[in-house]
C-alpha cells in the first residue's frame, strides 16, 4: 500500500470519517555542502521522491489530535496548551508527536495567532522516508505538518518561513540542535533540481539538475552504521570551525576564502587547521558545483564530489571505512563520483551514475562490503523531486 493511502486509512480508523484533504513533503539528500551549514555556507541539496503523507480533518473542539502508522497510540492536546508545553514540558509528550505538534506550536508563534480562532485538528501521517537513513524523515514530517496547516488555518506563510518554523519545532520542541538545510530542501525541492541554499542569507535558488536528461541516476548506498561518538564528533567539530572563525578574526568561517587558508596554517594548530581547511574549500565546492553544472552539464560535477569526501575523510576526519569503502567501490565500478553525505560516522554515501551502470555499481558495493565482513548496505536511486504541498 501507498504511504497516500496508508494515511487516508489511518484517519478513517482514528476518526470514522473521511479526511478533509491530504498533504505531503519529501525527505532529502544533500548533493554537496557538509558542515557549512552551521558556518553560515552554502549547501545544495535535493528533495527526494521518499515522501511524509499527511490526513488532515478538522474538529470543533480547539483540540490538536496526532497519529502515525510509526505508534499506534494518538497523542492529543488542546491548542491553547501548545504555549505551555514548548519548550518546557515538552518531555510530557512521546518524541515522534512533538515534531507535528511543535509545528503547530511554532507556526501559530510565527503568525501571533490566538489558538482560540483556528479551527482544532486532526492529523493521520504514514511515510516511505526511511527514518535515520540520511534521508531527513523529520524534515518530511514537519514539511508536511505545516503544509497542512498553513493551508487549513489561512496562515498565508510563505515557504521559507514554513521552513523556519519547521526547524524551530525540531530545534525547540523536540530539542535536536539542527540547521534549517533540510526544512528548506523539504519545502522547495523541484523535479530534477537541487536547492542551492545561502545559509547566511537563507537566498535560496532552485537550480537545475539536469540529471535525468543526461540519463544519470544518484544512489545512495545507506551503510547503517550508527557510530556512538557521532554526538561527541559532530560538537568538537563545531567548537573547533568556532575557534578557528575566532582566530582568523570572522564571524564565520563563511568569511574565508582559499586564499585565506595560508594565513590560517600560520595562526592555528595543525587540527583546527584541517577543520577550517574543510569548510572553507567545501564552500568553494558548491559554488563550483553550481557554476558547473550551468557551464558543462552534470557529469562534470564528479570530480567536486570527490574531492568533497576527501575533504571530509582526511581534513575533518568524519568519514568511517564502510563509507570509504562505498565511495572506493563505487567509483572504481565506473561511478562518474562519489562522497559521504550528511553528518558523518556513519550513515550514507551517494553516487552519480550513468543509468545504465547502476546494477553493476550496486552489485561491486554489495560485493564488496561482504568481502570485507560488513553488514549488507541499502542501496538505492533518488530521482531529485518536488517540494511540499497539498496532494
Ligand atoms: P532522520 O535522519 O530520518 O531525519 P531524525 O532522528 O532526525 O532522523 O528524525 C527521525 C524521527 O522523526 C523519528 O524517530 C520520529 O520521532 C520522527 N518521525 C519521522 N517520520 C515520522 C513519521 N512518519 N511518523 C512519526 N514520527 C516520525
Ligand atoms: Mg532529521
């Protein structure tokens, strides 16, 4: 059964009745741009066809009612309540249901409207998005949430501020200290195009990918490693782009360029150094990306993702041998290029490959992780697509 479908029969059991209409938004996959984000950089991802459906009905009763195929128990509180709950009790409420719930609370903050004049909710979701794949399902489910309400409560909010708020329910109500790249994949993705996202400005421009006119396919090889130190990594890697932003005397690393970096190797120990070397050459990355892709089409953007994971193994240190091994493999069975994706330690790495060469990529990466004792990986092609909305 479709997730569409799944969400409609999961209202019709919660409520009896028909939903009033339904809402999506996708997951996403960062095609380059690794912790730039949070160094006011520039990152460019895309929204993938894995989407969040939502069944939304209404109700008289000023009440915010969630359910999801993921929990069978629905969660329910009044909309003037919401003000309580975020963010100081927000540990009343199970996990899953504070992300729709502190959209609601975020987006009702966002427009000072008073809960006492929308109308209350009902809210059935069921997702394809693979949770904890890289493939940002809580971007999808709060991109959903606030295309329904938005739509439903009249709010008017434009995408990016739909995507504001959907990062403040994440940052707030759930308590997950994240950036905004993935609300705002979530919110503008477009078919065959990525976001290139100014994290400073918040600029975004919806930016051709070109990739299916080229018959190229992007796949994503999930290693489903989780690393226990990815918390840890991922705090010393923001202390130490805050240090070195410090020292070279900026307010973010997004201030440097390579010709900074001369300077920098002077002024900083050898591992801030790397780590700075990282952000301000991956910003460099993305803007060549973008200009590439323009000047000489998708296939001349291999060498960029390439260089993008050597960066990420060797300067920042966040890559791990079964990612390593994927984007090896990959390239060596004819990938056109290959790096790890999102925060690291684990989770997955992405390739572009011409389509008719994804089986035997996905087969030598298969092959190859057995060899080496590895657990299976999950592999599969993301074809960059629409945003949220209504369905
Ligand atoms: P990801 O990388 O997939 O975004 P996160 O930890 O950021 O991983 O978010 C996953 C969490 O989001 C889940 O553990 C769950 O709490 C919530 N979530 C995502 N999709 C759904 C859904 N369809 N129904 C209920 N909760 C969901
Ligand atoms: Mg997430």
């Amino acid at each position: 059964m479709s997730a569409a479908s799944a969400a409609s029969d999961l209202f019709v059991s919660l409520t009896g009745a028909a939903a009033a209409g339904a809402w999506s938004a996708p997951g996403r996959v960062n095609l380059i741009g690794e912790h730039t984000d949070y160094n006011d950089g520039f990152v460019f991802p895309f929204a993938t066809p894995h989407r969040t459906h939502v069944a939304l009905g209404e109700r008289e009763d000023g009440r915010i009612r969630v359910v999801s195929t993921f929990d069978v128990e629905p969660v329910e509180v009044a909309l003037a309540d919401l003000d309580a709950l975020f963010p100081a009790r927000r540990d009343e409420i199970v996990e899953w249901a504070r992300y729709p719930l502190g959209v609601a609370w975020a987006l009702l903050q966002a427009t000072g409207t008073d809960p006492a004049s929308v109308t209350g909710v009902d809210l059935a979701f069921a997702s394809d998005v693979p949770v904890g794949a890289g493939l940002s399902s809580s971007a999808a489910i709060e991109g959903a949430t606030a295309s329904a309400l938005n739509d439903t409560w009249g709010l008017e909010l434009d995408r990016v501020a739909l995507a504001q708020a959907g990062r403040r329910a994440e940052n707030e109500a759930v308590g997950a200290p994240t950036g905004i790249m993935d609300q705002m994949a979530s919110m503008l993705g477009r078919a065959d195009a990525g976001i290139f996202l100014d994290c400073r400005s918040l600029d975004a421009v919806v930016t051709d990918l070109g990739f299916a006119a080229a018959g190229l396919e992007l796949l994503v090889m999930d290693t489903r490693v989780k690393h226990s130190h990815a918390t840890g990594g991922y705090g010393e890697r923001r202390a130490a782009c805050e240090r070195g932003a410090e020292l070279m005397g900026v307010p973010a690393l997004r201030d440097l360029s390579v010709d900074d970096l001369a300077r920098a190797a002077e002024l900083m120990d050898d591992v801030t150094f790397r780590r700075v070397k990282h952000v301000v050459t991956e910003n460099q990355r993305v803007l060549d990306a973008v200009r590439t892709l323009r000047e000489q089409g998708p296939r001349a953007i291999g060498g960029l993702l390439d260089a993008s994971h050597t960066s990420m193994r060797d300067d920042f240190e966040i890559s791990v041998p079964e990612l390593d091994l994927a984007v090896e493999t990959a390239r060596a069975a004819g990938a056109i290029g290959a790096r790890m994706t999102g925060g690291g330690f684990g989770g997955a790495a992405i390739a572009l490959v011409e389509r008719d060469a994804v089986t035997e990529v996905s087969v030598a990466v298969e092959n190859a992780f057995d060899e080496a004792g590895y657990s299976a990986p999950h592999l599969f092609t993301v074809a960059p697509s629409a945003g949220a909305g209504r369905d």
